[in-house]
C-alpha cells in the first residue's frame, strides 16, 4: 500500500479480514504522510505483531524487525512487508 499515510487506517478497516488470517502479505510504506495523520509505527506494530513477521523492506533484501523500539518511528519513507505466521 502506498496510500498516502491512510495504511493504518485500511489495515483498521481490514481488521476481521486480519483476525480471520485471510491476508497472508501486506506491504506497507510509513513516511512524512503519517505525521500529518498522527500515525506512529508503534499502532502498526501493535495491530500486527504476534500475527505477523515484520521486515524492512530495503534495496538489498529484507531485515525482520524483531522488537518494536522508539527508533522506529522514522518518517523517512520506510518500506516494510507483513507476512503472515
């Protein structure tokens, strides 16, 4: 998804889809839009973990974010994947 800064708000909508385990990857970017909307990593990592591995999504591979850590909330234009455990 690279909707803008409105990613959290269609994983909110996509809850049910999310506890049922029906969406196996979500590819989502965080950056400067989320500031406007007030969104921090910290809601997707809350929405996502436990049901969900989380990577950076970078140029040379992917990185599995392992913990969440206020480092996190870098609004850089950071791209991360989902994939369903």
């Amino acid at each position: 998804m690279d909707i803008q800064g409105y990613e959290y708000n269609i994983l909110l909508g996509a809850k049910e889809l999310l506890s049922r385990r029906k969406i196996q990857y979500i590819q989502f970017e965080f950056d400067e839009p989320n500031i406007e909307n007030r969104i921090f990593f910290k809601e997707f990592w809350e929405l996502l973990r436990g049901k969900y591995d989380i990577y950076h999504s970078l140029y040379n591979g992917l990185i599995k974010v392992e913990n969440y850590h206020y480092s996190l909330e870098n609004y850089s234009c950071m791209n991360y994947l989902a994939i369903r455990k």
